[in-house]
C-alpha cells in the first residue's frame, strides 16, 4: 500500500513527463461574474477546473462535431454502455446527467419534497441545497467534524423516521478532506428503509491510495439505498462540456429519470467523454500530475508555516488567520481568483491547483499579503 509520501514521490516523476505535454492554458471559472480566462485576464484558481483542459486523446479527435444535426440518442447509448461496463454494473443501473450537477438535482427531487428531508453537512457543495428547497423539502445541515468528516452519526438522527436523502461529498468541496470508508458502510447499513444516500464522487480520482478511502463504485454497498455521482468535469477536464453520471439500483435511476430533462447532455460531450474513458494512460498521467502539484502547494505552504487541511483532491484549503474576504479582496488585485467564502470558516481559502506559473504568481501574491500583518 502506497503511503502519501511514496505515492507523491511517485507523482513528481510522472507529472515532469506530464507537464511537458502541450495542453491549453484557457480555464473556465465557478459561478461568478468571470466564467473564462482570456489573455491577459485573471488567473483563475477558484473554481476547482483542472487547470491543464481536456486530455489530449479529446483535443486530438477528428470530426468531434459528426452528427451534431442529430439528436443524441446512439451517443448516449454507447457511453452508458461503456460506463455500465467500467464499474460491472447493468445499463439501467446508469443515469447520464448535464455535469453531475444535474444528477443532485434528479436525486433531490426524487427523494426529498414535502415531509423528506435532505440531510448535508456544513460547509459542503451547496447545489443540492437549492434543489431541494426547489421541491419544498426541509434542509438540515449538520457542521462537519473536527477532522472535517462527516458526523454521520448526527446525519442519521437528522433526518429522522421520516426519510429522504443525505448528501455526502467525500473527498468533500470545499475541505477536501475524506470520511473514512468503514464509518460510510456502517452508517448505511444502519439508516431507515425510506432514507437513500448520494455519494458525490466528483473528486474520486484524486484520492491517493489509502484505507480510508475506497469508492462505492469500486466496492459496492446497498445500490438500493446508494447513488454514486461521478463527474467529467475534474479529472477529465471538461467543466465546460458538463458531463456527469450516476450508478444506483434500476429502480433508483428509474426514479430519478422521471426528473431529467430530455437530451441534456450533447453530442461533443458524449463524444469526448467516451473518448475520455477509452484513455486509460491519460488519466493516469492527470493523476500523477495532479499529486505532484498538490505536493509542492503543501511543500510551499509548509514554508510558509500555514494551516493546511490534508487534501485529497486538486484543490487546497488553509487557514489565512485573516477574514477571507478580504484575502480575496487582495488577490482579486493582482488578478488572481480564489474560492469563495464558506460559513462559517470565514478564515480559510480555499484554492485551486493552478499550472506552474499559475501558483508562482500566487504564492507571489500571498507573500505580499503576509508581509502586511
């Protein structure tokens, strides 16, 4: 078994050979006013994107726009075929989404509403939240733990006899912090018939090998009351092209599709993500390149002597000891975007895992705002 240190030293070899690759430098943004990088804009580190785009497979595909006058339907066949095929599993069992986030969506207004609550903890991805208001649930939100884990003790009292759906990020956004697997499989086990379970996976790629991390993809637990989400989105590099997947029981994405929206996901989209799936030694070097990035933002931070919650993912929170608006007031000066505020951790930054140049002018830009104290 790999230990962070090993897998690391491992990744600084295959991201220098990586990184050599030419891979476009544009980047898209979160949901703020600034959605993409132009020249001489902003560089932007606030949004968890891969930073290094599409792997090159996708970049390199002839004719991607083949068929755009038609409807999607034979592309979302033969990706769910491939998904259904990657993780063992039958192609009901597959629900295609508009990026994952459509998935949240579809869960949320299957299984919460009126007398269903949605359980998540605080802070986490805030989407379902709103999706789940949208179909007149209660939203509960239990604060994570001191390691930053989910207290699922906590989360299964919140959502009572009752039942609905509790939202569980892990590796979680923004921490990036992971919830041990066995607590995952015994808090399941003991939850009411009627509550189901999405696991959001987005960030599953990420992930060092580690006991305490194993995806319920990988390992399967109780589909009848588990919802995987998976994304294309982050190891893959298509944020832009919003792509995104569930696996669950029949019944569950049964349930779920009567929710979708008909033909969200387009044709490229289908196209570069199959053709993302069929690159296995593209996402392996992503990986690599990724934990060798991670690795020297922590190197620097250590340096620097700040707080830094162990990651599991492509993107880095700390504690500033500052209010953190006005850190990004700061960085948003030297043209640098970071993440947004998260209550009630109104210390911390959360940033994203830039290219090279990128974290230099940020580390830069930090420098300067620490002098000032």
């Amino acid at each position: 078994m790999l230990s962070r240190r090993s897998f690391f030293k491992t990744a600084g070899l295959g991201a220098a050979v990586a990184a050599t690759a030419s891979f476009p430098t544009e980047l898209l943004s979160w949901a703020e006013p600034q959605r993409t990088a132009t020249p001489g804009g902003p560089i932007l580190l606030n949004s968890n994107e891969n930073a290094y785009g599409p792997f090159p497979s996708v970049l390199a595909m002839k004719n991607p726009f083949q068929d755009a006058n038609r409807y999607p339907d034979r592309g979302y066949d033969k990706l769910i075929e491939r998904i259904a095929a990657l993780h063992n599993v039958k192609t009901e069992q597959v629900t295609l989404g508009c990026g994952s986030t459509e998935i949240l969506k579809m869960a949320a207004s299957a299984f919460t509403g009126p007398g269903k609550k949605l359980v998540m903890a605080s802070p986490t991805f805030e989407a379902i939240e709103f999706y789940a208001k949208a179909a007149n649930a209660e939203v509960v939100k239990v604060p994570l733990a001191a390691s930053y884990a989910h207290q699922l003790v906590q989360m299964a009292e919140a959502v009572g006899k009752d039942g609905g759906l509790i939202y569980v990020c892990n590796p979680n956004n923004p921490t990036a912090s992971v919830t041990p697997r066995r607590s995952l499989e015994i808090f399941i086990r003991n939850l009411p018939p009627n509550t189901y379970v999405l696991m959001d996976e987005a960030y599953h790629d990420f992930v060092p090998v580690a006991a305490d991390y194993i995806s319920f993809l990988a390992t399967p637990v109780d589909p009848d009351k588990v919802i995987v989400a998976r994304t294309f989105s982050k190891i893959y590099g298509m944020a832009g092209l919003r792509l995104g997947y569930a696996v669950t029981s029949a019944a569950n994405s049964k349930a779920m599709a009567a929710h979708k929206l008909e033909d969200s996901t387009n044709i490229l989209a289908l196209r570069a993500g199959l053709t993302s799936l069929e690159n296995e030694d593209d996402r392996k070097a992503a990986i690599l390149r990724n934990g060798f990035d991670r690795d020297e933002f922590q190197r620097q931070a250590k340096l620097r002597k700040l707080q830094v919650i162990p990651s599991w993912t492509n993107f880095v929170m700390f504690n500033t000891q500052r209010p953190i608006r006005t850190v990004i007031d700061h960085f948003k000066k030297d043209n640098i975007r970071i993440g947004r505020p998260f209550p009630p951790m109104d210390t911390y930054a959360r940033i994203s895992l830039g290219q090279p140049n990128e974290m230099k002018a940020f580390w830069q830009s930090w420098d300067k705002l620490a002098a000032t104290k």
